[in-house]
C-alpha cells in the first residue's frame, strides 16, 4: 500500500494566444461557475511552458493552461466542460469542426502520481 499526499490531479489545454497570467483568476472563477459543483471543484489555474506530446514541433515549448482540481473525482467533469466548448471563456478557444476544445489529460490518474511523484515499484522476485 502506498500513501500519497498533497497531490492533485490537472490536465492542459492550449492558451489562447490572448491568454495572459492575469487572467487564471478569472478564468478559475467562471470555470468553476461551469462545473457547478457543491464544493469547490478547482483547486488553481496557472500558465505552464510545455511540449505537445501528440504534435511534435520540433521540442518547441508552448504555452498551456493547467487545471487543478481539489478531487480526482472532478477531472472527467471538467474535461468535459472544457471539451464540449461550455467553458470557452470571453469565446478565447478556437472550437474544432466539432464544436470541441483540445485537452491533455491522456495519462491515467495512478500513472500520473506515479511520474509525478517518482514513484518506483520493485518487485519481489524470489532468487
């Protein structure tokens, strides 16, 4: 069994080319307004420099919003909010054909924590 703390689950999306650090606040603001939860389902909003793993463009690092959420239990609603085009805060997204945003949430939730966290597993082999 392994215990771990204070570590929450996110996802990226790509910023808007309009999307400052000034206005994570505002953005967690109606994010949360979205999701409608009966406890606070985002925990921060932040920009991050980072590679496009399904693009590749040359290691060329990009600005990308990364959504924290208090619970692993938010992640799929908030994906999907964001996905579905209900969060295309001030209409800054550009939607697919689809009518859909691009989100970077691929790695399942006890991977993540494993990476995150260095996590290690060795095995008990018998010699």
């Amino acid at each position: 069994m392994l215990h771990v703390t204070d570590f929450l689950h996110y996802l990226y999306i790509p910023a808007p080319i309009s999307f400052s650090p000034h206005d994570c606040d505002g953005f967690k603001i109606y994010l949360e307004s979205q999701v409608a939860q009966h406890q606070p389902a985002i925990h921060s909003i932040r920009i991050v420099l980072r590679e496009n793993l399904y693009h590749f463009s040359g290691n060329q690092q990009n600005p990308y919003i990364k959504i924290t959420v208090t619970d692993p239990k938010f992640i799929s609603k908030v994906r999907g909010t964001i996905e579905e085009g209900r969060a295309n805060w001030k209409g800054m997204w550009q939607v697919d054909l689809k009518g859909r945003v691009e989100t970077f949430d691929m790695i399942q939730y006890v991977l993540r924590v494993m990476i995150d966290c260095k996590v290690t597993l060795l095995s008990n082999i018998d010699m």
